[in-house]
C-alpha cells in the first residue's frame, strides 16, 4: 500500500488496460485471491485512517467492487469493530467472487441489515467500481447519498462509487480517503475526480502491471541548477504579444511570470498603442512593437488579452516563432479562422496551446461540456488536429500531444480559479520552451510548477495572479 505524493510521475491505466491486467493476474492466482487481497488491504487501511472509529458501515453493491467489501467487513468484525453491512442488490446474482465472499461473510456472523444505518464513525464505500456504467439510482443512489451527507469519513474502494475510472465524471460519493486497486485510473485526478476521491492510496495486490499506462500523472522536472558561467542569452528571450485597449493586465502577467519564471530577457509587445514605453514597477521588461522583434529566434506567447486585434498578427507570428505559446484570444481568433488553423497544423516549429475547456470545445467546434466530460480525449483530438502539445486547464490540467501518452498534473487547486491565473502559465511556458529540448515537457513541468506555487500558497495571505508570477522563483 502506497500514498499517492506528487512528488514523482506514477503511471495512470483507464479501465480496459486495468481489465486486461486483472484477467491475466486472476488466470495465475488462486480462486479469489486478489479479491481476497483487496479486502485485506481494504481493513489495513480502515484502521490506519480512522484507527478510534468503532462502528464501520460497509455499504457494498451488486458487482465486485461490493465482494471487496465484504472481504474488508469479514475482517474489521474479527478485528472487534462493530460492522454494518447493507447490500444494494440481491445476494444470489452476486458475482462468484463476490458471492464466495458474501458466504464468509454470513458464516462469520457479520451484522447485515436491510436499511441503512443512522450511525457510523467510518464509512466504507464499496458500491460500484471499475463497472460504474450509468447514473446511480435507487438503493445504490440512497446509500451513496446518505453516506457522502454524514460527516463521518469515508474510505472508497477502487474509485468513489459513480466516478467514471477514465473520465472522473459522475455524480458519486464524496471521499475522504480512496484506495486504487491493481491500477491508478486517469478519473482520479481530473474532472470531478479530485474533489471526490479525497487522500489517494494505491495497492497493486501484489501484480505487477505488463500494460503500458493510458496515461502519466506528471511529476516535477529535475532541478535545473544554472552554471556560474551563465548568462541571459543562455536563458531564453520570451516576448508576449497581447494586451488589447482595456487588456493590459493580461501582457504584463504574461510577461512578469516569464520574467520571474526565469528567462533570460522578456519584451512586452502590448496591442494598445497607448500603452506607454514602459510597464511601472517593472523596468526589467523591454516594451517593443511586435513587428520590430526578432520572432525567429525568440519565444512568443500571443494571446494574452489580445481582444480581435492579435488576429491580424497570428500569420506573421504563427509562421515565424522560433517557438510559441497560443492563449486566450489568440486561440479564439484561430477557432474562427479555418486558414489559421491551416497555418498552425503546418508551422513545424514547437508550440503550445493553452485552452481552458471553452477555449478548447470552440476549437473542436464541440461545447465545454462534452470536453469535461472527457478531458484526456478532448486533448489528445485537439493535439492531433493542431499538431500541438495541448494544455487543457481546469482541475487536472491534461497536457497532450500527438502520438504521445498524454499527462494529468497533479499540482493546484481551486485558489487558481481566479482571472489571470491562466496568463501567468502562458508567459511560464514561454519561459520553459527554449531551455528545454522537449516541448510537451516543459509544458508539463510549466504546469506542475504554476500549480505547486498554488499548493505551498502560505495560510492567510489571497492568491492573486500577480502574487503568483512573483512567488515562481526557480529553486
Ligand atoms: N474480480 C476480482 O477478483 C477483483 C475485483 N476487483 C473489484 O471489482 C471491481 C469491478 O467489479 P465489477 O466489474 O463487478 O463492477 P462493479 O462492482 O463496479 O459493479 C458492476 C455491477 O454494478 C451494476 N451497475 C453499474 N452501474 C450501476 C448503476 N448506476 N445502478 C445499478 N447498477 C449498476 C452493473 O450492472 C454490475 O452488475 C473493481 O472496481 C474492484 O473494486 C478488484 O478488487 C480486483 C479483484
Ligand atoms: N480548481 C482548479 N484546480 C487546479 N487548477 C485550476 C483550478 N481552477 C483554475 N485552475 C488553473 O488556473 C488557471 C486559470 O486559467 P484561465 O482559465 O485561462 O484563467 P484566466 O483567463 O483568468 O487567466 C489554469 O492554469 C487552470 O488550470
Ligand atoms: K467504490
């Protein structure tokens, strides 16, 4: 049993590659032995998280997921504590391993009842796993409700019941602790998944996975320690194309966040042409027009509170950035503009976008909810059709790109949503681009480190996007 820390990659396998890996385990076990196992890792787990917690509600369902536990209460009540379980479905179309496990359960005399309890200290979910395949409803619906509305913890096997393994859609349970069986599944951690798996722990029951991960939870990137012999041109020279009349804010957190990400020199390209030849507080950054840079040797990010104005510079940029960062409006003018997606499939040169879901279903032509309702997909499409890397933002950003296994980044959380948080994460992958030699990598680890900032935000003081920018210093 492992605690899920992101501080290291761990591969993510959706629900077919996690089939496939119990099959072939189950053929060369014994008869219900990994069943067996989750159960045993199930009860250890119980008594580590909730070790005071005497009476355990085991809420168990009509498939597996519900023979797991079974296998869980068969020990917690050897161990003295008072157990409760309820089934929602009927004992005699149980499963067969969930049906042997349902015989040692009667014969080792766990209470069963048929209605819900109206107290517990810890709540076992063990409704529906890997085979969650329509909205709960009924007994399912009624004990997940009742269990996700006490305040009494919950520990949730495989996934929290509802949650779909490959997606992280589904209303489901709300966890507070989840262990993840044989596998990690990408539903997890992006979407819903998050919000209701709670802390992740992860027993591979002792199989060793042949199937290659459907995709990676990202890590953080090696240190990069700078030589004494360093200089700025070493560092990369970024410049961002944007902030439209109104818009300014938007450039300045770009490039602010680039600057304090590292590059090695940043220019500030504003769209408003009264903006003034310098940004107060910031003499670092050089204001130019943007037709008076060098864009075939630099990094660009365009989009930034560009407004309609940055569409008359997306074929210049698009075909002479060494290397470039497309965001915001920058992504809408070319989701409107079939010769510039044209231009963008054949530039060649590395390139990221990063749209957050609307963003992203104007781009597939689609709306925002059939992209959250599959993030990973969404992102691998986009990043086919644009021959991108693809940074699909929200709550487990995706980075993708094609003919790759796309990422899930474990970093950030919910102080993010607020406005300019997605400019700084322009202006830092601007900054990654030219001190990295793999463009999907140094997006992701562009990602991570946005979010990792957000993480260790300290208690009491408000997240702002230009507290952010300043808080992404390199060590
Ligand atoms: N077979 C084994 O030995 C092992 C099974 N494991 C467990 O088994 C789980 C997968 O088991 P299953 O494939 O049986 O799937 P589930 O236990 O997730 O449930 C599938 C059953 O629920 C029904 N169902 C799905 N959605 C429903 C809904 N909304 N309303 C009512 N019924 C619904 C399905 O028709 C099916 O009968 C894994 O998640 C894991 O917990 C793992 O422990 C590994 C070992
Ligand atoms: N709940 C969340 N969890 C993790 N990251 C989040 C969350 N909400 C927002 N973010 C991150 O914050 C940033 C917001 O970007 P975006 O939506 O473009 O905002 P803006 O346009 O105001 O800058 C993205 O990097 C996104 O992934
Ligand atoms: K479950």
């Amino acid at each position: 049993m492992l605690k899920v820390t992101f501080d290291r990659p761990w591969p993510l396998h959706g629900t077919a590659a996690t089939r496939r890996i119990e099959q072939e385990a189950a053929a060369s076990l014994p008869a219900h032995a990994l069943m067996e196992r989750a159960g045993l890792a199930v009860a250890r787990l119980a008594l580590a998280i909730a070790p005071h917690a005497h009476r355990v509600w085991v809420a168990c369902g009509p498939g597996n997921n519900g023979g797991d536990g079974l296998e869980a209460a068969v020990h917690l009540h050897r161990w003295g504590k008072a157990v409760t379980v309820t089934l929602a479905g009927s004992p005699d179309k149980l499963p067969p391993d969930a049906a042997n496990a349902w015989r040692k359960c009667r014969e080792a005399g766990v209470p069963v009842a048929d209605a819900l309890p109206s107290a517990w200290d810890l709540g076992i979910d063990a409704l529906l796993g890997l085979g969650s395949s329509r909205p709960l409803e009924d007994a399912l619906a009624a004990a997940a409700g009742r269990m996700s509305a006490s305040a009494s913890p919950v520990l949730a096997i495989d996934l929290p019941s509802g949650l779909n393994a490959d997606t992280g859609n589904g209303q489901s349970v709300r966890a507070a602790h989840t262990v993840s069986l044989l596998t990690l599944k990408p539903g997890l951690f992006t979407g819903a998944g998050r919000d209701a798996a709670g802390e992740l722990w992860f027993d591979d029951l002792g199989v060793q996975a042949a199937e290659a991960p459907t995709a990676q939870l990202a890590g953080p990137a090696p240190v990069r320690v700078r030589a004494h012999a360093s200089h700025k041109g070493l560092n990369g020279d970024v410049a961002v194309i944007g902030g439209a009349p109104g818009m300014a804010g938007a450039a300045v957190l770009a490039a602010t966040s680039a600057l304090c990400g590292g590059a090695g020199r940043v220019f500030l390209a504003p769209l408003d042409t009264g903006f003034g030849a310098a940004v107060p507080g910031w003499p670092e950054l050089m204001v130019r027009a943007w037709d008076a840079l060098p864009l075939e040797s630099i990094s660009v990010a365009c989009g930034c509170g560009g407004g309609d104005a940055v569409a008359a510079m997306l074929p210049a940029v698009l075909s002479r950035a060494k290397w470039l960062v497309l965001d915001a409006d920058a992504l809408n003018a070319i989701a409107a503009d079939a010769s510039l997606q044209e231009t963008l499939r054949r530039r060649g040169r590395p390139t990221v976008l990063t749209p957050h879901p609307l963003e992203a279903a104007r781009l597939l032509g689609t709306s925002t909810a059939q992209v959250q309702g599959d993030r990973l997909r969404a992102a691998q499409e986009l990043g086919e059709r644009s021959k991108a890397v693809v940074v699909l933002k929200g709550s487990g950003t995706v980075i993708a790109a094609p003919g790759t296994t796309p990422s899930i980044n474990p970093t950030g959380n919910g102080r993010l949503a607020t406005g300019g948080t997605g400019d700084v994460l322009a202006g830092l992958v601007a900054a990654a681009l030219p001190v990295s030699s793999d463009a999907l990598q140094a997006a992701a680890h562009a990602v991570y480190r946005h979010g990792k900032a957000a993480d260790d935000w300290p208690a009491g003081e408000p997240l702002t996007a230009g507290a952010l920018a300043r808080r992404l210093h390199l060590d």
